[in-house]
C-alpha cells in the first residue's frame, strides 16, 4: 500500500492535523519529526521541513528514501506576487520555479542547470483534488462569513508559485521581483521558500508532487507581521479542512 506525505516547512502550517492522525508513530530521522500514521483511510506520513530550499529538498529525499513515500504533497503559506492574489486566497501549484536561480551567462536565468529548464510541472492527478477540495472549503468559509453580513470574497487560483531563499518583504522588491520573473517568461503567482526544490527532488525520484498555498501576506511592507498572524490563526485550520477532503477525493478515484 503506497504512503502519502503531507509536507510543511513549520508546525502552524499543518496544525491539527497530527491529532486527526490515526495509530500514530513518531519517527525522528535526519534531524526532524516525522509522524506516520492513518487519515481519511489513507496511510500517510506528517513531515515539517523547517524553512528553505536545502532543507525543503533534505525532508524531501528522506522521505523518499527512508519513508518511501509515492506521493508529495506540500501545505503552506505563501506571499501573494499575483495582481489579485490576495490574503486568504488559495494558490494551487501548476508548477515552480527557483527565483534564486542564476547561473547565466552560462546557463539562461533561472533555467536549472544541467535539467534544460526552469519550470518543473505538479503532477496533474494530484492537483485536479486539490483544487476541487479548496475551492469547496472557501466556498464553506465564504458561507459562513455571509451568514454573518461580513465581506469576504477569497478565491482559489491555480498557477505557478516562484521559491527562493529569501522572505519578501517589501512591495519594491515583491515588484522587481515579479518584472524580472516576466522577463524570463515566468508569471508567478505566488512566492514562498520551499515549493520549487521540493519540486526537483520528486522530479528526480519520479515521485508525484503537488502543492496549496494560502496567501498569509502580499510580499510587501507589511509581509511580516501579517505572515506572522496568519500562520498562527489561519493556516492550520485551512490545510485540515483541505487535505482532508482531498484525501477523501483521493480515495474515491
Ligand atoms: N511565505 C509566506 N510569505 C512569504 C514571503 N513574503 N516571502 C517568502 N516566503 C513567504
């Protein structure tokens, strides 16, 4: 029976759902926590990668190798880069690219080395549920906010979400940030610090990978102490819901 890994760079991203966790087991390996167990029938493995692209790719791998997952799945936070991409908005992956990455002249910007590309594709099978289970928690939460005549109109957006080693934090560089990743080609919705190297390592493995961001800050002047707010009150209660119904959806295919 193959095992699923619902992966986040910190504990507040994936709040709740280690006590959902059926028979649990804690594993500490390669320096982290790692807890396996069952939800929604599925038999699963809860990682935190802790913050970056080593240490995103290094969870990745162990999870491959010594937990030999068969499926990837990242949740998160992210900063909104996309016009219209707003707090409480949800990005769903279509692909990643390093921001970072630079090795022209002798490679194009932010191609990856030796891999003839820069933008690694989700696994389609992966994403189409993981859009369908957060376009269904919005809808409950945007329900819930009516029925008290409060605005709120969040969405769900799909597209491709830039990593890179850095927290954005002010709106000139979240611009010039989004100016050059046109330049290249690349209209990235979202930016976060993990996604993208998580990203190479399935690819190498050939391990399906796919990956929800709920937008906790506009990678602005304010990024920080919204991130900050968000993460606490927010993310866990979103990746709960979401991939929970997701696995469910999984299981139904
Ligand atoms: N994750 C959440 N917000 C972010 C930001 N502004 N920059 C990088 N990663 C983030």
């Amino acid at each position: 029976m193959t095992r699923i890994a619902i992966l986040s760079a910190l504990a507040e991203e994936q709040h709740g759902l280690q006590a959902l966790l059926r028979q649990p087991q804690e594993i500490h390996h390669a320096g982290r926590d790692f807890w396996l167990g069952e939800l929604q029938g599925q038999r699963v493995v809860l990682a935190l990668s802790r913050v970056g692209k080593v240490a995103a790719a290094t969870t990745a791998a162990a999870l491959i190798e010594h937990f030999g997952v068969t499926r990837i799945v990242f949740t998160g936070v992210a900063g909104g880069l996309g016009p219209g991409v707003q707090v409480g908005d949800v990005v769903v992956a279509s692909g990643f690219v390093q921001h970072d990455m630079d090795a022209s002249p002798i490679f194009p910007r932010y191609e990856l080395p030796l891999y003839g590309r820069s933008l690694i594709a989700c696994d389609e099978f992966l994403s189409a549920p993981l859009f369908e289970a957060a376009c269904a928690h919005l809808e409950r939460v945007e329900a819930g906010f009516n029925t008290k005549n409060e605005m709120a109109a969040h969405g769900v957006h799909r597209g491709l979400i830039a990593s890179g080693d850095r927290f954005v934090s002010t709106a000139l560089e979240s611009a010039a940030l989004r100016h050059a990743l046109q330049s290249g080609g690349h209209e990235a919705l979202a930016v976060e610090m993990e996604g993208a190297a998580v990203a190479q390592v399935c690819l190498d493995y050939g391990v399906p990978f796919a990956a929800i961001r709920t937008i906790s800050d506009r990678a602005d002047d304010q990024a920080h102490g919204d991130f900050a707010e968000f993460v606490r009150e927010v993310a866990g209660r979103y990746a709960c819901a979401i991939i929970g119904r997701w696995l469910d959806l999984l299981s139904e295919k």
